[in-house]
C-alpha cells in the first residue's frame, strides 16, 4: 500500500467524524500545552534564580565570620556578626592566595537614615574602591567610592535607586545631597544602577561608604563583616577557597579547619545547588502536566477502539480484496499518529502563547526552549503509537470472513 494512499484514507477517515476527531484532538492539545507552559515556568524559574546568585558577583567566594558546624561542635557561634575577620585578612588573601583577581572587605550593619523631611531604615555597607568590580555593581551617576576617600575617612556615600526614590522622590536627583547617619552628616557622591534583589541582599535599597568611615563612625571597630574574593576564573574557584582556607587558618593560628573561626561560601556551589533544586522542580511540573497527555492518549485508544468496530465491515472487504494485515496495522496507527501530531502542533501554539502571558503580565518569568517542544513532539508521537497500537492490531486480525457478516 502506498503512502499516499495511506494518507488519503487518514484524511478521509478523520473527517468523517469531524466532532468526535476535534475533541480527541483537543485532548492532546491541552496536554502537550500544558507541558511546554510547566518546562517553561521552570526554566524560567532556573534563569531567574541563577541571574540573582550571578548578580551578587562573579566568580564570587564569601568568607564571613563565626565558627564552623561539625561533629561535636555546638551550633554556629554568631555566624556572620561575630568579630573574627578583619581587613589585613583580606590583604593577606590577595597577596598570597595565587588566581585571586580582587578582593573586597565590607561591614555591613542596618541602620536609620535620615534627609530632609523624609527617613527610611536600610543596610548600610563599609566598602573598598574594589566593592564595585567584585560585586558587579555599576554606578548610574556620579560616581564611586576611590581609594583617597578611604585614605580620607571621607563622609561620602553612593546610594542604590531605591534608596534615592525613599529618600529624595522617584527619578530625583541625588548627587550633592546629604543624608545623616548615626547623626553624621554624609554626602552622596553616586547613584548605582537598578540590579533587583535577591535572596542574600539587595543593592537597590542599600548605602555604600568607605569601609574606614563606617568603621570609624558607624561601628567604633575594626572588624568586617564579611570578605568577598573574586577568583580569576570559573575553574580556579575551588582551589582559592581552599588556599584562602589555609592563609586564615595560619593568620588565626588555628590547626584544626574544624575549629575554624570562619566560612566560606563558593558561588559555584550555590549555583550547582540551586539548579538541582530547580531541575526537580522542572520535572515535577513536567510529570504533572504529563498526566493530561495519558489522559488524551486514552481518548485516542477509545475513539479507535470505536472506530474499528463502525469499520468492521469496511476492514473485511479490504482484506477479501487483497489487502493484507500488515496494511490495516498501518493505516489506523497512521491514523492515530496523525491525531496526536496534529495535537502536537495546535498545543506547542498554545502553550508558547500561555508562556508568553505569564511572562507578559508579569506572574512569573518563563522560558520556551527547543528542547522542550521536541519532547512534546516527541511524546505526542509516542502516545500516537503506542495507544494507537492495540486498535490497529485489534484491525488487522480481524477475520475478514466475520467481518463482512458485521451487522
């Protein structure tokens, strides 16, 4: 039997019932649909949670201060507010930790702020000339905090967006004002651009000052909060946060790492971490969303169960007149692949569209990717052969001598 002759039956055949093929197909549309809408809400999830750990920096390892978890250790002594860590800990790093690009000592703290008329209570960092680059932070005006402010104990501040807009009105310009903190008078010196926030800070709604300044006039110590290493390269990271490891150790003078009186947080591994957690998250949307596609492919084996047994007669005179079982098994498996790919094709429309106003008004960020339209192909055309299977077999070995006394 031809192809084309295979086909022209198909599409013969399908029409003849045109309310019954539309709501199989309607089936499979609502599945493949809804599968490409669930992998595109977690891919979309995936990139923005990864976008959020790449902002805080690149190739970025945070050491901060507080004793280690261990076996027989008590629960984490202050971690990250304990006084541990100072700024000659960081100058050791990036001079004798090799592929260490630059490092950045920081104190951060919440604290009132205070303009004229208005107020807002937000975090407060002491940083270094080299925040910005470690940090991947851009200024959107003025500029930022330079080596001779430190050297200065400059009462300079650069704020973020959202800072300005609580503080000075939404788009104000802010460059020249002033701003009091802990009743010290500061001038803003820049603006920095809109990063969006994320689960560890924001930089949007924080205060910028030279890390001496706010050591001088915020905290009365000379201790840091934390300490920022970016490392050379991607690669590199994990052979850094090891040697930075053992120079504290030895600063510290502490010869058990399980006693040490800091830790350290590779970006590497909360990003590996994270896109487990979004990938199980992915798959289970997926599977959920699967179920509709077995629910349409059970309607596809009913309407071609149904469909056999109204072309009982038709199937016996096919075979009386030559044709073999080889080509009634082609021809309703063609048919019922021809419903699940012609599904296929209306849902992967269907569910881009879906993807595309979840993102539009802005529910959640969605991302439609290659591979997850070929999979929704690849599955409408499983659930074709394989519900499609038992019908066309149930055709074939008909007896055509029982099939034309059909009634």
């Amino acid at each position: 039997m031809k192809i084309s002759d295979i086909l022209e039956e198909t599409y013969v055949a399908l029409l003849s019932n045109k309310a019954r093929t539309s709501l199989t197909i309607l089936g499979i549309v609502i599945g493949i649909a809804s599968v490409i809408a669930m992998v595109s809400i977690g891919a979309g999830a995936q990139n923005t949670i990864e976008s959020s750990i790449q902002s805080i920096g690149s190739n970025l390892i945070t050491v901060m201060p507080g004793a280690q978890n261990g076996p027989g250790l008590q629960v984490s002594s202050g971690r990250g507010s304990a006084k541990t860590l100072t700024e000659a800990d960081a100058e050791a790093i990036l001079e004798k930790v090799p592929n260490v690009k630059a490092v950045s000592p920081e104190l951060s703290g919440r604290y009132q702020v205070t303009a004229k008329g208005t107020n807002t209570n937000t975090s407060v960092i002491g940083v270094i000339d080299s925040y910005a680059s470690v940090r991947n932070l851009e200024v959107d005006e003025g500029t930022f905090i330079t080596s001779q402010h430190l050297r200065n104990y400059s009462k300079v501040a650069v704020i973020g967006p959202t800072v300005r807009d609580d503080l000075f009105g939404e788009g104000a310009s802010a460059v020249g004002k002033t701003i009091r903190l802990k009743n010290v008078q500061f001038t803003i010196i820049g603006v920095t651009k809109p990063k969006g926030g994320n689960a560890f800070s924001s930089s949007d709604n924080s205060i910028f000052i030279p890390l001496q300044s706010a050591q001088r006039f915020l905290s009365g110590d000379t201790y840091v909060s934390t300490i920022g290493v970016q490392a050379a390269d991607s690669k590199s990271m994990t052979q850094v946060q090891n040697d930075l490891t053992v120079v504290l150790l030895d600063r510290h003078k502490i010869s058990d790492p399980q006693s040490a009186d800091f830790s350290t947080l590779n970006q590497a591994d909360i990003l590996a971490t994270a896109s487990s957690v979004t990938d199980t998250f992915t798959i289970l949307l997926g599977s959920v969303a699967g179920i509709s596609l077995i629910v349409g492919g059970i309607g596809i084996m009913n309407m071609m169960l149904t469909t056999v047994t109204e072309r009982t007669r038709e199937i016996g005179l096919r075979k009386a007149i030559g044709a073999k079982a080889k080509d009634i098994n082609l021809q309703f498996l063609a048919e019922a692949v021809t419903l699940t790919f012609a599904g296929g094709i209306i849902g992967v429309a269907f569910g881009w569209l879906a993807s595309f106003g979840v993102s539009y008004f802005g529910i959640l960020q969605t991302k439609v990717t290659i591979g997850s339209i070929l999979l929704a192909f690849g599955i409408s055309a499983a659930i074709g052969i394989i519900f499609g299977y038992y019908p066309a077999q149930r055709a074939a070995k008909l007896n055509p001598i029982e099939a034309l006394r059909y009634e």
